[in-house]
C-alpha cells in the first residue's frame, strides 16, 4: 500500500483500502458503523448508521463474502495519516475481541448459507439503529458489535451471542416504543 500512497499525496482510496483489508472489511464495515453508534451523538447519526449497516447486510444476504462499494465512493481518496491513527486506535479493540474469539469454532453458523439467513437480524439491528429513541441504540450497536466479530473470526459462539443479544435488543427496542407511546399519551392527556 505504500506505493499506492507515495504516488498520491499521502492519499489512499476507499476502495484500496478496503480491498488491502479482505474479507476482514465485512465484519470491519459492521463494526465502525456500530461502534461510532455507541457514541451519544446529536442529530440524525443513528439514521445515517442504520442505513449503512442495511446496505452491508443486503450485501451478507446476496452472498457476498467482500464489502462492495458503489464505484463513486470506492475511487474517493482520503488522507493516508488519519487513516493510519484509526487503524491503530482500532487495533485494541480488536486485538481484546480476538482474545475472546475462538477462529473456526462452530463453522456452519459462519458459513455462506448460515450468512445469507444472518441478514435479517443484521437488518432488525439496522432498522433499530435508525429509529429515533433515546437510549435505543446501545444493545443494537453492542449486539452488531459481536456479529462483527464473529464474521471477522468465524467463530460460530460468537453469531450465538450475537443472536441472542440481537433478541434482547429487539425487546428493549419495543419495550422503550410502548412506554415512549404511553408516556405521549399521558402527556397529551395532561394537557387537556
């Protein structure tokens, strides 16, 4: 890659990019996305990760073993050094989530077929990312989090996990739209 950045200013396109990190950037395009959801962030972020992490699993359920890119985005050049500095700020993370991963464990919940029906839940947690609720995002992102996981190492426990908190996810998701409803009816009873 260090050819392709000297030529370029210090630069390296999206699609070099994720082309250097293989199959690795499926589970990589889940995780950014679900990670940066944690973050308490103002405005329409959850909006925005939801959709991007919808358009990763569409892609899971076609098959697809590589993250692709629209070519537009894919041939965008970023500078190389913040790109270096979120590599390494990522490394720690990943490195603590491959101590609790076991590769090649349980391989039929990570393979082809086992992925295509992974995409429902993965586009449940999309769609719960995206709705507008106070406090709706962390179990989704959390849950989103270990499905990344378990794509990047193909451990089988951890799609189990991942499953299993995506159901946790999906009640408290309901959970805060009943009591969010009944609250605005409480109120709008108040009001009256």
């Amino acid at each position: 890659m260090s050819e392709q950045l000297s030529g370029r200013a210090d630069r390296v396109s999206i699609g070099d990019l994720l082309e250097g990190l293989g199959r690795a950037a499926l589970g990589l395009g889940l995780m950014i996305p679900a990670l940066l959801a944690l973050i308490p962030l103002p405005g329409p972020f959850g909006m925005v990760l939801g959709a991007m992490i919808a358009v990763i699993a569409i892609q899971v359920m076609t098959g697809q073993t590589r993250l692709r890119l629209p070519r537009f985005v894919a041939v965008r050049t970023i500078p190389s050094a913040p790109v270096a500095v979120a590599i390494r700020r990522f490394a720690a993370p990943l490195r603590w989530a491959e101590r609790f991963s076991t590769p090649r464990r349980w391989l039929p919940l990570t393979g082809r077929v086992a992925r295509v029906a992974l995409a429902a839940p993965l586009l449940l947690m999309a769609l719960a990312l995206a709705l507008p609720i106070p406090l709706g995002n962390g179990l989704p992102a959390i849950a989103l989090t270990v499905f990344a996981v378990g794509f990047m190492e193909r451990d089988g426990a951890a799609i189990l996990v991942a499953l299993g908190l995506s159901l946790v996810a999906l009640a408290w998701t309901a959970a805060l739209i009943f009591f969010g409803a009944e609250m605005l009816d409480w109120i709008l009873m108040a009001l009256r």
